[in-house]
C-alpha cells in the first residue's frame, strides 16, 4: 500500500492462485466446503483512490472491457458502500482500478480488488483499525475475499470463513495461462458430480519448488472436471503446460479457466511462455509473494 503526500492512496491486488483445491461437503444452504491452499502473486491489478467529494470508480487497463465500473456485480463498489455503512461514513473518493488481470478466470481478480478497496478505503477514510471487522465484511460478499485480504501464502477451509498460515514455500516462479475463456464459479460447481475430497493440509515446509509439486500431486483440483465438461480447453492448455520442457506441475487455479505451471527458475517458465503463445490466449510468468 502506498500513500501520497497529495492524499492518493494505491494498493496492488494480486492474483490469487489455488495450488489445490478440495471440496469437502456441502451445507445444507447449499454452500460446498472447501480445504485450499491459496497463494499470492507478483501480477496484479491495482486499485488508487483519489480526493473527491462522491464515490466513483473508473476501470482501465488491459481487461477493463470485461468489468462493468458501477454495477451492482461489481464487488469493489459493493465493498466500498457496504464498508461506508459499517463504519458510519460518507462514502467519497474515486477509485480508479487498472485491471491486469482476466475476468471470470480463477485467479479471484474480483475478490481480490474487493480486498484491496476495502485496504485503501480504510486508510482513506481515517477508520481506526478494529472499527470494523474487514474479514467479516469481506466474507459477506464473497468467499474469497477474507483470504484475498491476507494476500499471503494460507490454507483456507469452510465457505473461506477459516483461514491458517502454510508452512514456509520456497520462492516459485509460476506461469498463469487462461484461454480468452470466462467461467461462472456457480456453473462449475452446478456442473460437479461425486463425492467429496477430505482436508490435505500439511505441516513440513517444502525445501524447494520440485518438494512443493511432490506435496501437490497428493492433492488435486476437485473443480477440474466439471470445469473441463464446461470449457474443454482447459484440457488443451493443461497439456500444453504440463509438456513445457521445465515444468514441475500443470493445474487449473479456483473454478477455471486459468491453468498455471510451477517452475525451478523465471527463465524456464519464460521459455515456456514462448511455447505456448496462441490466439486469444493470456499468458503471464510471474512469482509468488511471501
């Protein structure tokens, strides 16, 4: 987070990845249970809010097109009014969200903008820490944002409501291909069949990247499947990666289409980037935060 002498207030919302992603249950609201290891990167969208005497929100960048600016799906204005009415004030300020990141793609870019709004607001409205309970309020709009808020390496369990530091992870340089593909979270888990995954957290800390592919071919992606019926793509872009020269593990992230691959070093993901460029597809070498 960066503020400004002339009042600017800037906080980066990076991309969320799921190293795997088990469905444990489903509530008898109808809401699934989830155990998730979920990871930060260096890519991400950022969010500045500036001096104004009403709210507003601009969207800019790469992606803008696919991001309606002031809708009532649109989760940073929703965090913004919904923080304005919990702690008790005027909602002004415009924010301007530069949109780096795909839409729809299981990487949270949603959640994670809600997350870095509700940072930025905050600080910008002058509400003590404490006032208010973010996490909680993050959580009522949607699960992933209480974990987006944390932005760090965490397990994440119940419909997001739990959350737990990893073991320390070695610094990874990941590769995120989406491609050109939007998913509906609520279809992929509408379109899921069979049972459920248990709980796989673990508590040694992998000493190197290929250490932490080991631990994640234990696991899995329970959304895979019925993701793949929905957009079979995904199948194409996970074989494409996972036959990338280098390449230490090949998965989809969240609900798709997004799919990444874990690598020893930037150079080797890079190389695999250049692999696998074709039309329409999104591909970024990036890094792991903390």
């Amino acid at each position: 987070m960066t503020d400004r002498n002339d009042g600017v207030i800037a906080v980066e919302a990076p991309a969320k990845v799921n190293l795997y992603l088990h469905v444990t249950g489903r509530r008898s609201n109808g809401y699934h249970e989830l155990d998730t290891l979920m990871v930060f990167t260096e890519m991400a969208d950022r969010l500045t809010v500036t001096p104004s005497d009403s709210l507003s929100l601009a969207v800019e960048g790469p992606f803008a097109g696919n991001l309606p600016a002031d809708s009532e799906g649109n989760l940073v204005m929703k965090a913004a009014r919904t923080l304005a009415d919990a702690a008790g004030v005027e909602p002004t300020g415009r924010m301007v969200l530069t949109k780096n990141l795909p839409v729809s793609a299981g990487l949270g870019s949603g959640s994670s903008d809600a997350a870095a709004a509700l940072k930025a607001l905050m600080r910008y409205w002058r509400i003590p820490e404490g006032a208010v309970d973010l996490p909680a309020i993050g959580l009522g709009i949607g699960s992933d944002i209480p974990g987006c808020l944390a932005a760090r390496s965490i397990f994440v369990s119940g419909t997001g409501d739990r959350i737990e530091p990893t073991p320390p992870l070695p610094p990874v340089d990941i590769l995120l291909v989406n491609p050109g593909v939007q998913l509906s979270t609520k279809a992929v888990f509408e379109a899921r069949k069979g049972g459920f995954s248990p709980e796989a957290r673990f508590r040694k800390a992998p000493r190197d990247v290929r250490a932490l592919a080991d631990l994640m071919e234990e696991r899995t992606n329970d959304l895979t499947d019925p993701a793949t019926r929905l957009s079979p793509i995904i199948d194409e872009v996970l074989a494409a990666i996972g036959a990338a020269p280098g390449c230490r593990l090949a998965r989809m992230s969240g609900s798709g289409a997004t799919c990444f691959g874990l690598f020893d070093d930037a150079e080797t993901a890079i190389r695999a980037k250049g692999q696998l460029q074709r039309a329409n597809w999104w591909c970024s070498v990036t890094r792991l935060v903390g």
